[in-house]
C-alpha cells in the first residue's frame, strides 16, 4: 500500500461567510448566479466558462439526469439539520463538496484560481488545481495548504519529464491528492467559445478589447492580475515567453489521455492518494482499483469535450458497486446545488464536485463569488438532507432513489 501522507485532523466548527445572508438575497440559487454573470464580465469570458462541446448537448444532458434523480424521504426522523463532514483519503473535511479543476479559470475572472483556493481553505473543503490553470502550485500550497489537491494532464514529451517533475513539486508542498485526467484523448472544438474569438490562442480582437472596456470590474481585476496564462508550466518554457508563447509551448508537450502503463508509472512514483478523473465504465474502475488507484473520479468533462457521453451521475451505481469500499468514488459534471450534492451522496459517491458553477459565481460576485457558494452549498446540502430524513451525509446512501437514467453495463 502507498504511503498515506493525508492525515486525520481536527475540523474547526464551520460558520457561513459574514456576506453570506447579504448575497443570498440577491443569488439565493446558482441559477441567478449564472444569470448576473455575463453582466460582470466579457463576452469571450463568460462564453469560455460557461460552454459545452458543440451545441451544448452534453451540458444539457448533465443537467437533466440529476433532476431525474427523485429521493423518498422518510419524515418521523428528525427535526435538525444534519452534519455534513466527510472523510476522504484519510483527511476530514466539513462538507462533501470540492471545487473541481478547470483550465483558466483566470480568463473569466482574473485571479480566480486564487480566490477559490483561499474560499475552500477557510470552509475546509476539497481545493483542485489544473495543471491548465493561471496559478503555480506553490501559490495554490500556501492559500490552500490544508485542502489542496493537484490535477495532471499528460505531458508525453521528452518521456514524460514535465509530469514526473510536476509529480516532485506536489510532493514537495505537500498535496494532498493527486489525479490524472483520463478524458481528453483528443482535442475538440466548444463551438461558442470560438465563435467568441478564443480559439488556440488569447489574442484580443477589436471587439474582445471593447466587451473588456466596459467591464470595469473586470477590468480593474486584470490590471491587479494580469492577463492569464498557464501559470504552472512557465518554468519550463522558454525564458521571458509570452502568454501564447507559453501556452504553444505546453500544447507542444501535452495531449492524449494517460494509458494504463503510464498510470502505473505515476502511481509508483507518487507517495499519497492518487485518483483518476474522467472514468464511466465499471471496467475501468476496476483496472484503476488493480493498479492501486485509492480514488474513481467520475466525470464527462462536464460536457465540455463530447455531447454524446454518458452522465456521470447515470454511470455512478455501477461504478460504486463495481469498486465497493476498495476506492473513494466522487464525481462531477452537472453539480449546480446542494440538492444535486445529496442526489449523488444517495448513489454511492463521497463527494461531489463542481467547476462551472464556481466561474458563474465568481463572474456575478467577482471576489467573494468563491466563498458565496461554497456556503449556498453547504446550506442547500444540509437543508436537502434534512428534509428526506438523512441523519448525515453518509446516511443519504440508505434513502430509496428513483433512478431512470441509472445504466446497467
């Protein structure tokens, strides 16, 4: 067994944000979250955040397959709101929600990597950086140093030497769980973010400069931050490259999906936890669980990559029955309340994890956006549970879910 370098460790009580029941009012659901958006920040920018794979099929599909999912509550057992804490990988955090990797996320709004990783160490929730994203690890280690986990894409070239020594550095500032993202074979085209001018390069035209100009929230954020760039991968480009510059270089040495003997040359390399982000198919998992993989991450990319994948939350039973209690299974792709969090507490995951939301959030609220909504999480989580009779978050595995989308392999 991998030595486990998470460690059990005392949670203090979680309280809301001061800002908490301000912003409620005015954003009491995502949804108005994601409404306010696109008034906060450039087009290119909310576009880039918010789109899916082609016609947005997928995102759809996402959606739907949790408002599918019908819990039966059982009333006559409680009259409290039940504690959410959760352990995962050995650590204890306060609730079964993280945030989960994006790749610039800075472009919606600058700095936002940052932010989210402070917003998920003070709440004690699970914290991802993209290895795509605008913040080095060791930024991300010293705002999140308690709940920061890393995700890898696959840097092929050169055997690998970019991964292995991205590997080193995690280890170095102590990240918590690493994960190697297994879906992206190949690159796709998400067909509103091009026609917003952002294609394999960020390259301002007239009309990007004008949508920037009159957002000057968003503006005044990027004068403070700078524009985005893959901010981990620029130590190994060229010196004094620029942010296209940068980002040609490491589309040069990344892409493909990790095979199974690569996987297995990262998990003997690296010392802690380690999950694989992307699987559906029970098959799959039970190969990840061979290789000594301690965590399933179950995700279509948010239907960012392909509308015709399967919902994770539909491929979840199997998947969590497949595995058993020989790896955590958590998973992403549609999470938008905390309704959606107990929807999939109730089908076997540990934790759910959202990406999209948290661009809306930030873009309507700019720099509390994080913090925001990891309380309206929280809050909605424990609220959902309460009202179907759970007594925790580990007790909504035993209510009676009414699944239509639930596939059987």
């Amino acid at each position: 067994m991998h030595d486990m370098t998470a460690k059990k460790e005392a949670l203090s009580a979680y309280q809301p944000h001061p800002n908490f029941a301000k912003y409620h009012k005015s954003f009491p659901t995502t949804a108005w979250m994601r409404k306010r958006a696109p008034k906060n920040v450039p087009l290119f920018a909310f576009e880039y955040g918010d789109t899916g794979a082609g016609n947005d099929v997928g995102i759809d599909h996402n959606w739907a397959a949790f408002d599918n999912i019908k819990i039966v509550p059982r009333y006559g057992v409680t009259n409290k709101l039940p504690p959410v804490e959760v352990e995962l990988f050995g650590q204890r955090y306060n609730a079964p929600i993280g945030i989960a990797p994006m790749g610039g996320p800075s472009l919606v709004w600058p700095g936002a990597d940052i932010l989210m990783a402070k917003a998920a160490q003070r709440a004690r929730v699970p914290y991802t950086l993209s290895v795509a994203g605008g913040a080095t690890i060791e930024q991300a280690a010293e705002a999140a140093p308690d709940v920061f986990w890393l995700q890898l894409y696959r840097f092929w070239h050169d055997d690998h030497k970019i991964g292995f020594d991205l590997m080193r550095r995690a280890q170095a500032v102590e990240v918590k769980v690493l994960t190697l993202t297994l879906d992206v074979p190949v690159r796709t085209t998400r067909s509103r973010e091009a026609y917003a001018g952002l294609a394999s390069e960020f390259r301002p035209n007239v009309r990007m400069i004008y949508e920037m100009m009159v957002r000057p929230k968003w503006l005044l954020a990027l004068l403070r931050n700078g524009y985005p760039r893959f901010a981990t991968i620029d130590q190994y480009a060229p010196p004094r490259a620029s942010t296209n510059e940068v980002i040609a270089f490491a589309r040069a040495r990344m892409g493909g999906a990790f095979n199974w003997e690569e996987v297995k040359r990262y998990r003997d390399f690296w010392k802690g936890p380690m999950a694989l982000k992307g699987i559906l198919h029970p098959e799959d998992a039970e190969k990840a669980v061979a290789l000594g993989i301690e965590g399933i991450w179950m995700s279509n990319h948010g239907g960012r990559q392909i509308e015709a994948l399967v919902p994770s939350i539909d491929a979840l039973p199997a998947v969590v029955s497949a595995v058993g209690d020989k790896a955590t299974v958590i998973i992403d792709s549609g999470i938008r309340s905390g309704q959606d969090v107990m929807r999939a507490l109730a089908l076997g995951a540990k934790a759910a994890f959202a990406g999209k939301s948290f661009l809306w959030a930030v873009a309507a609220l700019g720099d509390e956006g994080p913090a925001q909504l990891i309380d309206l999480y929280i809050d909605e989580l424990k609220a959902s549970l309460g009202q179907v009779g759970a007594l925790s978050a580990a007790d909504a595995r035993n209510a009676r879910v009414l699944h239509p989308g639930r596939i059987e392999f």
